[in-house]
C-alpha cells in the first residue's frame, strides 16, 4: 500500500516556509539546485560538533569516525546508482568535475570522434571541446527532433560513419525534461567500439538509476540536485576504465609512494581523490540518500532485512516518486496549457518534471522578474544549454523544475503570475 | 527606493519597472532598425540579450541612430529610449547623459534622485530597484558608448 503525504514530505524540509517579498515561496527551480531536508542539515550539524576530522585514517579516534562515515557514504552511493563495486565511485566537487575529469584522461588520437547531443548541458560539450582540440579529434551533435527527442536514426549514422571514440549524453535534459533512452544508445555505442558517458545530473532526483542496467561506462551525478549540499558530486566508471586512465588532480592521498626519482599512484577510486574532499557534503550525501530510502519503506509500510535495505528502500522511494512526479507534471502541463500564447518547449512523450516554456508577449527575464515579485522561483535564460536554444530558434526559456516537495498550489501560483504578466505584457 | 513611499516589493515591480513608458516603448520601439555608419553590438551572455547599436555623425552631432536586437522588455525599452535621448546631440553630449544616466540606474543608496532632467529615460529609474536587471538596463548604452569609441562589441561585464 503506497501514500504520498505531502504535507509530511513538506514538513522535513525547514526553508519551503520561507517568504519572498512577503510571499509565500514557491519553489520551481530544483533543477538548479534543490532543497535540504532537516535530516541532511542535522546530519551536517552533527558532523562537525560530534565527529570533523580529516579522514584517511588518521590514528586519533574522530579520524577513524570520519574515515568511516566517508566510506560508509561511498558505499550509499554504490547502491544508489547499482554499481558492482564501492570503489568504482569516485567522490568530486560536481557533477561537471566528473566529466572533466573522465575527459582529461581519455587517450584521443587525431582523427577520433566524439559524439554528443544537440540538448546538452554546457557541461557536456565543453570537456570534450577542450580534449579534442588538443588531440585533433572531432565533437559531433547528434540532431533531435522537434518535440525534443535524440534522432536515433542519425545516431545510428554517426556511429557507423567509425572511429568514434565516446559518446556522450544526457540521461534526463536540464533545458527539455526529456528522458532518454542511455540504455539503447549505450548497446549501441558499444556495438561500434565506442564508450558511453551518461550525465546523470536531472536524473539524480528524477528516477531509480542503475548503472550496470544500463551498462554506462561512465555516469555523473549531482548530488546537491538530490537534496544533498552544494560541493559535491560523484563519477562511477567500471574498473578496468578508471584503472587505464592518468590521474586527473596530483597531490595528497592520490599517491602510493612519492619521490623525485617517480611516483606511483593508489589504486581508485583514491587516485581520482586528491586533497581533502568536501567531507561533510559527501556525508551529507548520504543522509540524504538514507532520507530518500527511509521515506521509501515509511511509504509502502514495509521493513527489509538490514542487508538489502538501503537499496530496497531507495527502490520504493522512486517508485512513490516517480508516479507522484507523473501526476504533477501531467497537472502542471494542463494548466500551462490555459495560459494564451504559452508554447512548451520539450514535449516528448517520457519526460521528467522540467516545464520549459516561452510567451509570445513576453521575455523570461521580464516573466521571472514578475514570477518573483509574487514569490514564484523559476529559472529564465539559456540554462547553460545555448545550441539546444539555437536549435529551436530561441534565446531563451523559463523553466519551471519540480521535486519531491513540490505541491499543486506552487503550480497554481506559477500559472496566476503567467496570467499577470499575460496582463501587463500581453 | 519608490517614488511612492512603502511600496511593496510587488508593487515596485508592476508600477515603477512595468510601468507605462516602458511597455510603450516595448511594444513599439522607436528608431528600430541600422544606419549606414559607426555601430557596435552589446552582448550579455549571462541572459542572451543582445542589441546593436548604429549611428552617423554630421557636423558634430549624432543625426540618425538606430538599434536592432533581441532581449527583455527592459533592455528593448531602454535602448529605444535611448536612441530618442542622444539623437540630435553631440557625442559628448550623449556620454554626458550616459554618465547620468548609469548613475541613476546604479544608485541603490535609496535617496530619491532628482528624475526632472531626464525626461523620458526617468521611467527607467525603477531598474535600480531591481540589481539584478541593471545590466539589462545598460546594455544598449555600453553598445553606443563603443560605437561612438569606433570599437565594434561591448559588454556589461
């Protein structure tokens, strides 16, 4: 028996009592960043005044606390993306260090492509422009439709043209909400030699993710978009992969033995780990995991056995989530769809909670500036996804973004901001 | 900061920065279009507002002037504005109402400015209300400021 209280759900989360501008807050931009439940906030509190010390276990009694709070968060992390291995997952500072970091330790030749889609994230471009141009090798777009889809068609072309060398995607678009099908396009990316990197960052909070499933060679997260602290992301790459690549950051804690005659490195996923990393917000992370995984079992009454729990629990939570998101966005479209001169930007069939739109009378700026004056956040400009606005022949969008926490009265006070800009600009 | 004391942030939002000056030039740009002569573009790449400004110098003084470019009501209304105030003036005429008028829109002290010499560019004065939108603001003016330089691009940045 599944519930979705909202109230309760609302209730964990300290900052959605805010007011803006004497406003109650509704919160529409989680796909920017999104909110922190009272359980992360504790856990971040309770870390440095009850455990802060720097890990890699030192002798002293909090390092051996931190050193294992650190790996006990990585292994979350394994089950939260169904990896085979803890050490297969690689702690960073966002998801955009992940793909820098797998870019900067690719072996490209001149000649070499690389393909990526029309909609993706600046962050998914400019990597592999970087890397290719100083190897000589090419980055190509592979097309989408019009309603915001991957052509699968020329994808299929691009691949059999030969030589690429990595195919990098996005698993759900910042700028569309379109889902795409990695799994499909990782087979086939692998049927022609090819790797797979899937930028995961929208997909974090939107969707049950299962790395080995969809046989990523690479996949990114950012956490501080699955209401964990900013400062944080993770990178999971299969073994032998991350085993062949250099080094990305050289320093402390990525080294075996260091001298001036050579030094080797440790083995992963410490190797990609130079320096301290943001400690607390990686243990943040986890509690915000254990938070998604303990409001799956709350929410379908059930209790596992300790082994399977965190990843039984994080299955139920998406689950509950994932039919919530459905019934939101279906909810949120509809009443988009009373606003005159409102067209949708990103109407695919399987899409997440990410509403892009633009008004014929109006500018997002001027739309989010108004939005705000009435205590709606929303996001308006290019969202870092400039070729996918060229591609359908825009400067702009706003963008409306949902999460767990989202409720139907944020949507309706979206939808009577969009009539009073309809009012003044229309 | 208003014009009118104890304005809610709303209402600061909807009267002073949408107010009627600005949504008339919005919707009816005055001086849209390009001339044969100095012109530089302005770009903002945190928004994508973009405008090109162009103009010719006879004898002196600035005779035609025009702008093209796509962007929020507030760059629009500005830059069309703009092209009224500095027509028909010399280029140091026209940096001079620049200065004061980058001052206005910049000025988050909250003391009431004196909008009297102005004329129409005081309906932009609400912008500096909202820091955020400045740029929005000055944009069309660092554009003119680069073509009356003989430089070709500026940037709010």
């Amino acid at each position: 028996m599944r519930s979705f209280d909202l109230d309760a759900i609302r209730k964990e989360f300290p900052i959605l009592s805010e007011e803006v501008h004497g406003k109650p807050l509704a919160y529409l931009d989680n796909a920017a960043t999104s909110q922190k439940p009272a359980a992360v906030l504790d856990r971040l509190d309770h870390y440095y005044k009850h455990e802060n010390a720097n890990i890699h276990r030192g002798v002293h009694h909090l390092s051996q606390i931190a050193s294992k709070a650190y790996d006990d968060a990585r292994k979350s992390v394994q089950t939260f993306l169904g990896a085979a291995e803890d050490a297969e997952v690689i702690f960073t500072k966002g998801c955009t260090e992940g793909i820098n970091l797998v870019a900067n330790g690719l072996f490209l030749s001149p000649g070499d492509r690389i393909l990526i889609s029309t909609m993706e994230h600046h962050s998914n471009i400019v990597p592999w422009q970087i890397a290719a141009q100083k190897a000589g090798a090419t980055v190509e777009p592979i097309p989408i439709s019009d309603i915001g889809e991957i052509d699968l068609e020329a994808y299929r072309a691009l691949l059999a043209q030969g030589n690429v060398k990595l195919v990098a995607i996005v698993h759900i678009s910042n700028g569309l909400g379109t889902i795409n099908p990695v799994k499909e396009m990782a087979a086939l990316a692998h049927a022609h030699g090819a790797m797979i990197l899937v930028d995961g960052a929208q997909a974090g909070p939107h969707r049950r993710i299962d790395v080995q499933d969809i046989d990523a060679d690479f996949y990114t997260l950012s956490c501080h978009k699955i209401y964990a602290p900013t400062g944080v992301g993770a990178l999971y790459g299969k073994r032998a992969l991350l085993e062949q690549m250099p080094p990305y950051q050289g320093g402390g804690d990525m080294i075996w033995q260091v001298s001036f005659a050579g030094t080797t490195y440790a083995p992963i996923p410490r190797k990609f780990e130079a320096g301290t990393p943001n400690i607390a917000g990686v243990i943040g992370f986890d509690a915000a995991i254990r938070f998604l995984s303990d409001f799956g079992l709350k929410s379908s009454g059930s209790s596992s056995d300790e082994e399977n729990r965190l990843g039984k629990g994080l299955d139920l939570a998406f689950d509950v989530l994932e039919e919530r998101e459905r019934s939101l966005t279906a909810y949120a479209t509809e009443r988009l769809s009373e606003v005159p001169g409102l067209t949708l930007i990103g109407t695919a069939p399987n899409k997440a909670g990410v509403l892009a739109f633009v008004l014929d009378y109006a500018h997002p700026h001027d739309i989010g500036t108004i939005l705000d004056s009435e205590g709606v956040a929303v996001r308006t400009g290019h969202h870092c996804c400039q070729p996918l606005m060229k591609r359908f022949g825009l400067g702009a969008t706003t963008r409306a973004s949902l999460a767990m926490y989202t409720a139907e009265w944020e949507i309706d006070n979206l939808i009577r901001g969009l009539q009073r800009v309809r009012a003044i600009f229309g | 900061m208003a014009s009118e004391p104890n304005l809610s942030y709303e209402e600061v939002v909807i009267r002073e920065l949408y107010e009627e000056t600005i949504l008339d030039h919005n919707r009816r740009p005055r001086n849209r279009g390009h001339i044969d002569g100095l012109k530089a573009e302005g770009y903002n790449p945190l928004c994508g507002d973009q405008v090109e400004v162009s103009l010719r110098i006879t004898d002196g003084i600035i005779d035609a002037i025009a702008f093209e470019g796509h962007g929020c009501a507030i760059s629009v209304a500005s830059a069309s504005l703009m092209t009224e105030a500095v027509k028909g003036k010399s280029p140091e005429e026209a940096k001079a109402i620049m200065r004061r008028f980058q001052a206005l829109v910049t000025d988050t002290s909250g003391i009431e400015p004196d909008l009297d010499e102005f004329g129409d560019l005081a309906a932009l004065a609400g912008v500096r209300a909202l820091p955020v939108r400045i740029k929005c603001a000055t944009l069309p003016w660092h554009a003119l400021l680069a073509a009356l330089a003989g430089d070709t691009a500026a940037t709010t940045e």
